[in-house]
C-alpha cells in the first residue's frame, strides 16, 4: 500500500492544544471489527466494555525533559531536542535551528550545562557531547523542559501542568522523550474500577523514541523501517500474558507502543518472551498479529507510521471511516486529545 492511502482532512481547530481537566473525561470512540461498528463513549465508561478474565497491558515509561533551550557563544539561540544517549556524555539531538551548528560549536544551556557539536548528518540529526555540573538527568529535571509535541503550540506554555499531564499516573522508568498517550486516560481511581472487576493489570516497558514519530520518507510502505526502540517485559507479565492467551483470554493493548513491544517479544508461536530486546518491527498491511486482541490508542497524525500500525489491526477501511467519523463528530485529536477502543 502506499502512504498516501493514510491520509485525511483535519481542522486545526480539532487538534487538542490542552489536556483535560479529567483524564478519563474524554471522549472514546468504540471500533467493533467484528461488526464493522462504530459507537462514542467517554473514557470513564472503559470499565464497562471490559470483562472479568482481561489483561490490560500498560507501558509503563517516563518521559524525561528532553527539550533544551540554549544559545552559541556568540549568542545565537537555538533549540537542541535530546533524542538517545549513544555513547557516553554524547547524544543524537535534533537541533532547531540547525544551520547553526558546526563540529566544534559551543552551546550554553545555562551555568550547569553545556555541550559540543560533534558531527551533523544530512538527515539534520546532531551529535553532542554533554558537559553537566552535576549527574545529568538531576540538571534536566531542573532546566529542561516537557517534550510536547511540535503541533501543540500554544502562547506561555504552562510548564509545570505539562510536566505532570504529559506523563502517565503509572510512569515509573525514565527514559522516553514522549509519551505513550493512549495511557494519559487513565486515573488511579478508574484502574481501581478496573482491578476491582476481575480484569489483571499488568506493566511493561518501552521508551518511546524518535521512530515513533518519525515521518514516513517513502511512498511504498514496504520500503518503511520504524527505528528499533528499548523494550523489557518481566518474567512474571510474560507468564501472566501467556497464561492468559492459553486460556483464550482477551490481551488488551493500551498504545501502538505497548503494542510494538508485545508483538516484538513474541515468537514465531506468539509466545511473549521475557527480558530485555529491541523492537525493530515494523507493522504495515499484511503484517499477521501474534498476540494483541484489542488496542486502546489516539487518534494519530495523517500518514504516520502510527496510523499505519493502527489501520492495520483495525483493519484499512474501518479505521479510516472511524477517523472521518471521529472528525465530523469534533473528537479532539493526537497527544492531548481522545482515543479508540479498537475490538
């Protein structure tokens, strides 16, 4: 297939620019593959469409202030967004602009912070080494600030509502630089609701990277690669999810990115293996599911590897009906907005 059959109209009026103030009050569009079905629910009714016996499957990642302000010696200012740490002290960055930099350049991300061009590639991604008055990640936590995405654009940006919104309330394992947002629904309260109905909650982890958003540069999709992102599922989720499938019980994904994870650690029998792993899987049309029986997931941008992994389990027609659907309906789209409940 090819990328452009992923495409669709969205006003920008329906791009969420804020999240709500109650997380489970947003609005969840019900897909029935079976019957080909479309219904509108509120997050708050999830409860209700589960049943005793399900396993919900959560990533359980935290987004770390990747997002770094700073300017040149010379005064120059610029943006550098921390993507993955190769090496020691270095990291690959996206830089903004990036015209600026040149092996050798100097950038001040304030008194405890600082870091040199190494290299620049011609895809625009920067190799910085990092020179941090103290261990890294505590002068992030104070000077770096919440990765939102680029379509979120609002004035005075409230940074402190964003650095607890954009994260799970589960997020436990530091090192995503976004967040998997079909988990911003949920509340303590209403995964209380869910335990308390017999369905087993159960954690993994992947940190979500730049190939989760990264744009597709191809037309035919069978040329697209998603880069591989870090991934680890404990011994006892594992044992959990298998048991589950031995017994034809129903696995929930919640996000494409718990879902990359699960199909990634399956094996040829879909069995989930545990440990460590990277998830170099790319999903796109034809792609068989080996464990994943139904996805909780966001409404994703037009011709992204996301809406690609999404059509393909929902299936290509009915997802994109679901999406025309969700718009003439004035669902409120990506990050901060609603979701699906594809069955």
């Amino acid at each position: 297939m090819r990328i452009s059959e992923f495409d669709f109209e969205l006003p920008h009026e329906l791009i969420a620019q804020q999240p709500l103030e109650d997380r489970t009050a947003s609005r969840m569009l019900v897909v029935d593959r079976r019957l080909k079905g479309l219904s509108d629910h509120r997050f708050s009714y999830l409860p209700d469409l589960l049943a005793n016996g399900d396993l919900l499957v959560l990533n359980n990642t935290k987004v770390f202030p990747a997002r770094l302000l700073g300017q040149t010696e010379t005064g120059a200012k610029l943006e550098i967004f921390l993507v993955r740490e190769i090496g020691e002290r270095l990291w690959e960055t996206l830089a903004r602009p990036a015209r600026r930099l040149r092996p050798g350049k100097r950038v001040i991300f304030g008194n405890d912070l600082s870091g040199v061009v190494q290299s620049k590639s011609e895809d625009g991604r920067v190799i910085v080494r990092l020179d941090a008055k103290d261990e890294l990640f505590d002068v992030l936590i104070r000077i770096g600030r919440t990765p939102l995405p680029p379509y979120i654009r609002r004035e005075g940006s409230t940074v402190d509502t964003d650095r607890e919104r954009y994260q799970t309330v589960f997020a436990k394992h530091r090192g995503s630089i976004a967040a998997p947002t079909a988990g911003l629904h949920f509340t303590p309260e209403l995964l209380e609701q869910i335990v308390k109905k017999g369905i087993e909650v159960l954690e993994i982890t992947l940190h979500v990277g730049y190939g989760t958003f990264e744009p597709v540069r191809v037309d035919d999709l069978s040329e697209h690669r998603v880069s591989p992102e870090m991934y680890e599922i404990s011994a006892e989720a594992a044992r959990k999810m298998n048991t589950a499938r031995s017994e034809g019980r129903r696995l929930i994904a919640v996000g494409t990115t718990t879902t990359r994870a699960l199909e990634a650690a399956a094996n040829a029998k879909g069995t989930i293996q545990a440990g460590q792993g990277v998830a170099n899987l790319t999903i796109t049309p034809g792609y068989t599911f080996k464990v994943v029986d139904s996805l909780i997931t966001n409404f994703h941008l037009p011709r992204s590897s996301l809406l690609v992994l999404t059509s393909t389990f929902g299936g290509h027609d009915l997802i994109m009906r679901a999406y025309r659907h969700a718009v003439e309906e004035g669902y409120r789209f990506y990050s901060y907005g609603d979701c699906m409940f594809i069955q």
